[in-house]
C-alpha cells in the first residue's frame, strides 16, 4: 500500500461521490431512487450540435493534439457570444482560453496566481471546487459566509484587514450554486472596487448566467473595471446540456488568461476540438434551446415549490439555476438522510458546501415533472399529509 501526498490527505471527502456511494448502494437493493442530487441536466443536447459534432469527428485534422488556447473560430465564436449577450469586447487571441470544462480551469487557475500560504476568499457555502483548488496549490482559503438576511451574498465590510491584504483570489459565483441567489449590479461594484483596492484577482464564476426565469443576472465583465481585475469562467454544459462534452472557457483580463493558458500548457493538451468545432454551432445558432430549456426548468421549479409549501415548507422560488435551496432547520445531513431512508429521495445536504449550508438542503430541478411530482407525493406521506 503506497501512501498519499499530505496534501491529498487534507482534502474533505467530495462530496458527490458520497451521495453517489449511498444512491448506488439503494438502487443495488433494487428500490426506486428519485435523484435530485447533482445538478446534471437530464435533456439532451440540442439535435443541431449533435449534428455539428458528427461532421467534426470525421474531419481528420481535428484528430491530432489541440494545443493552444482553442481553435480561433471557438475563441471568436465566444467573443462573438460575449459582444452580443453582454455587450462586452472580448479579444479572441488575447482574452479568451479554451478549457476541458470550468471546473477544470477554475481547479487549475490558483496555480497560475497562488504561492505556498497566499490567501484565497471563498464564499461558503459554495461549489468545493474553489477551496479544494486552492488547497491543491498549497494556498489557504478564507471563507466569506453567504447568509439569507444578506441575499446571499458575502459582506466585504467583515473580512479582516489581514485577510484582505494577504489575499490573492476572490472567487465568486452568480447565479449562486448552491443558493440560486443572484448578485446586484451595486455588489459587483463594490467587489470590483475591493478587489483594485488590495491588489486582488477576481475569479468570477458564471457557469448558471444562461439559466434565469424572470430577470436576466447581471454580466459581471459588463461592469466597469472588471477586465482591470477579473476572470470569468464560463461553460456549454448548463445553457446546452453538454456536460459530459467537457468544453468551457476563461475570458478576461489578459494577463490573468494567459497566466491559466501557461499552466494548461503544461499538463494538458486541450479540449477535442471536434467538441470545439461542436460549441461554435451551440454559441452561433443554440439561443433558441437555450429559451426553451428555460421554460422547462422554470415549469419544474413552480411545480416543485408548490409542492413543497403544500407540504409545509417555507420554498422561496429561484430566479435561476436550476437548483432551490430550502430551509428545513436542524441537521441538513439527518433530514438528507432521512429523506433517502425513507422516502428514497436524494437531495444535497447544504452543510456539504460550507458550514454556513447547514439547516439547508439543495434540489437539483433535472429531473422530470412527473418525478418531480412523485416525490412530492412521498415527501407529503413522511410528513403524514394529503
């Protein structure tokens, strides 16, 4: 038995495999499990990117290494994307990097940034991938609690002094997972403005900006100043149901970009750039799926939180995402267990995102109507309702 590194062994265990383990284990006994754990979107992707990824696997030239930043017609393909969504000039050579998925780049940007002991300001709760990267590259992450009294999002004024000056990366994540909060044009600013004030990169995660029911979330790199201090990461896997295609993006300032684009020279070899050729379709002719994957999560979360207050629970209905973070008070772990022992639901205890989680629980909205109304029907009979 070979032992492993100090630092593999600081990490937490993460916490999807565990909900997987124990979701497995269920359906091996041979009961019905409804999943609304991981937020993996169960619709397909859209017909014509499918299409446009068959032409690109038979053309032999994108059979070879795809080293670099991405092939130049995705890069403008995303400036394109950027110029026409958010109104922002996004340089394709200079400001955009290709990536195998945002969470690849976003594990992978610390080490660009980060020496041994720097601080990272990490929202809590949050997706683990903030503080876990920050780990993996020997830093030490400080974390900004999200509370509901503030709208989730975290109160810049409390972070010590000595916290801010030592610190290095702010991450942040609007539309919010686990939350489902949205961030103000008036709190961007002020992070904006923190973030010159101590000499800090913004790290701004916008994997959900696609997904909204009523308002449109804010465009982070549309806001004044931010290409002065910011990264965005962003990916095809929410707005087209790609997530198993593994292709994304960094784009910003372009010292930042090519700070990633030097670590990724170094330990990968790129995206497939059939999937690349693939994402062109989805940016230049996907919009209209997109609309319509909206409409379907926006249906889905109405019939969940209906569902929901009739069974007694205080559901505040998202504005995007496609997750709804519900209160249930006391232990988020025994009522997620509880919930799966009996009713056999998987939901997300909110403590496995961060301690500011706890009394939370998460429901991922990708699964279908019928389910969703399935497991409505269990949870009212744990709760000896109609």
């Amino acid at each position: 038995m070979f032992e492993v590194s100090e630092r593999l062994k600081n990490l937490p265990p993460y916490l999807f495999a565990e909900i997987d383990r124990k979701k497995k284990k269920l359906i091996s006994e041979g009961h019905d499990i409804i999943d609304f754990g991981i937020g993996d979107p169960d619709l397909p992707t859209p017909e014509n990117i499918v299409e446009a990824m068959k032409k690109g696997v038979g053309n032999a030239s994108y059979h070879r290494y795809p080293i670099g930043k991405g092939m130049a017609d995705f890069r403008k393909a995303i400036s394109e994307y950027y110029r026409e969504n958010c109104q922002v000039e996004i340089d394709p050579d200079s400001e955009v990097c290709v990536l195998i998925g945002s969470k690849e780049g976003i594990a992978h940007f610390p080490w660009a940034f980060l020496n041994r002991g720097d601080i990272t300001l990490v929202p809590e709760p949050c997706y683990p991938v903030y503080h876990i990267g920050t780990r993996l590259s020997e830093g030490t992450p400080f974390f900004m609690p999200l509370k509901s009294e503030k709208g989730f999002l975290p109160d810049l004024g409390s972070i010590p002094s000595g916290a801010a000056e030592k610190a290095r990366i702010m991450y942040l994540n609007y539309p919010n997972n686990p939350t489902a909060a949205f961030a103000t044009r008036d709190f961007l600013m002020e992070a904006i403005s923190f973030c010159k004030k101590h000499g800090i990169i913004l790290a701004y995660d916008a994997a959900y900006s696609e997904i909204y029911f009523e308002e449109k979330p804010v465009s982070f790199l549309s806001l004044p100043g931010a290409k002065d201090v910011g990264i965005e990461f962003n990916s095809l896997s929410k707005p087209f149901n790609m997530t198993g295609w593994r292709a994304g993006w960094a784009c910003g300032n372009a010292s930042l970009v090519a700070g990633l684009a030097k670590i990724k020279e170094n330990i990968d070899s790129g995206t497939f750039e059939a999937v690349q050729f693939s994402g062109v379709e989805a940016l230049r002719n996907g919009r209209k799926s997109t609309e319509e994957m909206r409409k379907i999560y926006r249906s889905r979360r109405d019939l969940l939180v209906e569902g929901l207050r009739k069974a007694g629970f205080d559901a505040q209905a998202p504005g995007g995402a496609f997750y709804l973070w519900l209160k249930v008070g006391g232990s988020s772990i025994d009522f997620a267990d509880d919930l799966l022992g009996r009713g056999k639901i998987v939901v997300t205890p909110g403590v496995g995102f961060g301690p500011s989680g706890e009394g939370f629980i998460r429901f991922s909205l990708t699964i279908g109507e019928e389910r969703i109304k399935e497991a409505i029907g269990r949870i009212n009979k744990l709760r000896g309702k109609n």
